[in-house]
C-alpha cells in the first residue's frame, strides 16, 4: 500500500482452492464491557442506628427519605437497623450533622441511640455476580438486566451466530496474510442476512489518518453512492438492474474470496439506499437499518484484525455502527487496550465492542 493509502501494487493471488473449513474451535468470543460491569465491589462506611420500636421505625424512615436520601441502590432498613448517612459526610458529630439537616427532635433522638459504623457497597450491582458479593455487607437493591447478564456469560449468540463472527475472523486473517502483507484488514456486514457490504485494508506506512477502519467506512459510503478519498483500487460494477450494490468491494479482495471454495456459500452486497420510503412490511420495532435502509454504518457490524486506535474509534462512533469485533489488541487501542470509548456515556452513540481470544 502507498502512502496514499491505494493498493494497486498489489494484484490478486493466483486461484487457490481450498476445503470448506470449519470455524475456529480455538477463538472464543469476548464483550468487551466497561469497567463498572468487572470491577469489584467497593465499600464506604456509613453510620448505622438501630431503632427500638417500630412507630419510631415508620418516622425514622419517612423522614431520612425526605431530607437525607442516600442510599438508592441498598435497602434502608436491615432487622431494624437504619442506614443513617456516609460517615464522610460528618464534619463534626451526627447530632450536629443530624441538626443541620433539620431532622425533627423526637427522630433525632432515637438516631443518636444505638449508633455504629457498618461498610456497605458504594454503588449499585450491573450483574448478579456483583449482587452476591454485595448482600455479603447488606441487603441491595437489584434488577437484573438479562441482555448484560447474556453478554457477560457469553451467551448472546446462537451457535450459527457464533459460527460467522468466528468465520469473518478467519477471513480476517487469510485477507490479511495472502492478499495485503500481513497488514491490518477491515470488513463490514449487514448482519440481517447475513451479508459482506465492503472490504477495506491499512498499510504499515499510509496516511496518519487513512487507517483500515477509515478506509472502511469510505468504503462503506460507496456502497451508498458516495465515498470521499481517491484510491487507485478497483471496485466490482454491478449488474443493471440489480437489487443490491458491491460497490464497497475492491475487486482484489472480491476475486480473491470468490476463488476460495470454502467462501462460496458466503453473501456479498449492501442494500441499495433508498429514496425517502418505507416499506410497509416493516415492523415498527425493527432497526433503523431495516425501517430506512442503509445510512453510514447504521446497523452494520465491523470486523477488524486489529483494535482501532481513538480517531479511528471515534469515527465508528460517527459512522453508527452497530457492533465492532477485533482479533488483535493495538498499543493504541481505545477499545480495551487503553480506552473503552464505547462506555463513554457522552457520547450521542454506542456499539457494543466484541474481541476474538483464544
């Protein structure tokens, strides 16, 4: 690859026929999640009061809501023991922090009786194995989320789900080794068929910013009848009237696949854009791919052989995306290495970040 970014230096490997070959047994599918769904718990220390009676219990609890409402993710009362506030909090003594909230005298008083120091868990659980180590201290609050709870185990894809992402990081690899030098490769697809909508790879002495997750996105805009950056690369032409675009294909890695005897049951091609109208099959509660057709990334899935870098990141980000897989981790990294972009909350969108291990 120039320093441009083209490969046209490059011309396609001699036909080579292979057996089908079966996904990689050694490859595990990993969610990269963010930190609050690994991290172990963290406790802080809170002044606790054990109340006598139950009236005082009732007037005790209604009014610590009301003017110390700490404490969301736990329950407030454990066998009449009264979650008070974080000792942190207390500049002087309870009486006095107690006082300044303008907590009433007669709750005020059964507070100060019986008052002890317990640890607790700081914030509240993303998974259920955070949950168990959490009732350890005190009862919690706790809602499972299921979709976490699957990404966590592992157990969000289908074995036939499974079997493509590991086949697309085959492809990956191959990609990488016989046609672009063992450089970085890129491939996006539409997931509902599913199908490959563009191929694009990087080179170790490109652009500073024409890396192979941007490449592919230019790629990608193609396929839309658009695309912004010149490349001496060949695209496929597709046939008239047809029904579908491989224009995101650059013909080497197009020709390359289609002599590949284990690549002929795979599916090539985007969804052409459409003009403004929905069809009226769709159900309401599909995805904006399948409500409005093809719009950037929106709702493709992006194979990369190596973790992208923060601009490279970022512009997926832009792109809409709807899931990012990778092989190798980057120095650079700002998925998993020393980033996680996708867990910043600011950010007007999310995909979700999965990484191939062995």
């Amino acid at each position: 690859m120039d320093n441009n970014g083209s490969t046209d230096i490059l011309s396609p490997p001699a036909a080579k026929k292979v057996k089908t070959q079966p996904p990689d047994d050694s490859l595990d599918i990993k969610a990269v999640l963010s930190d609050e769904y690994k991290k172990d718990i963290t406790l802080i220390q809170v002044h606790s009061s054990q109340v006598e009676t139950k009236q005082q219990l009732q007037a005790v609890i209604q009014e610590l809501a009301q003017k110390l409402p700490h404490f969301q993710h736990l329950k407030r009362v454990h066998d009449r023991s009264v979650l008070i506030c974080p000792t942190a909090d207390i500049k002087d003594t309870l009486e006095q922090h107690l006082k300044l909230h303008k907590i009433s005298d007669n709750v005020l008083e059964a507070l100060c009786r019986n008052v002890h120091v317990v640890q607790v868990p700081a914030s509240c659980a993303r998974l259920r194995v955070q949950y168990e180590q959490m009732i350890k201290y005190w009862p919690c609050k706790f809602h499972p989320d299921k979709y976490a709870e699957s990404l966590h185990n592992g157990s969000n894809f289908t074995a036939s789900q499974r079997a493509f992402h590991k086949r697309m990081a085959q492809l990956l690899r191959s990609l990488s080794l016989d046609v672009n030098g063992g450089q970085p490769v890129g491939i996006c697809v539409d997931p509902r068929n599913p199908s490959i909508v563009a191929i694009a790879a990087g080179g170790s002495s490109g652009s500073s910013h024409q890396h192979c997750a941007m490449w592919l996105v230019d790629h990608v805009a193609r396929s839309q009848r658009g695309g912004a950056w010149q490349t001496q690369l060949q695209f496929v032409e597709d046939e008239p009237s047809t029904t579908s675009t491989l224009r995101g294909l650059p013909r080497l890695y197009y020709d390359y696949l289609q002599q590949q005897e284990a690549c002929q049951d795979l599916q090539f091609g985007a969804e052409l854009p459409r003009r403004g109208e929905q069809p009226s099959a769709v159900d309401q509660q599909a995805d904006n791919l399948s409500k409005y057709g093809p719009y950037l990334c929106t709702g493709y899935d992006v194979y990369l052989l190596r973790e992208p870098c923060l601009m490279c990141a970022m512009a997926l980000v832009h792109s809409r995306v709807k899931r990012i897989f990778f092989l190798e981790q980057s120095d650079d990294g700002a998925l998993a290495t020393s980033f996680q972009l996708h867990s910043v909350k600011e950010l007007n969108h999310h995909y979700e970040v999965f990484q191939f291990t062995t």
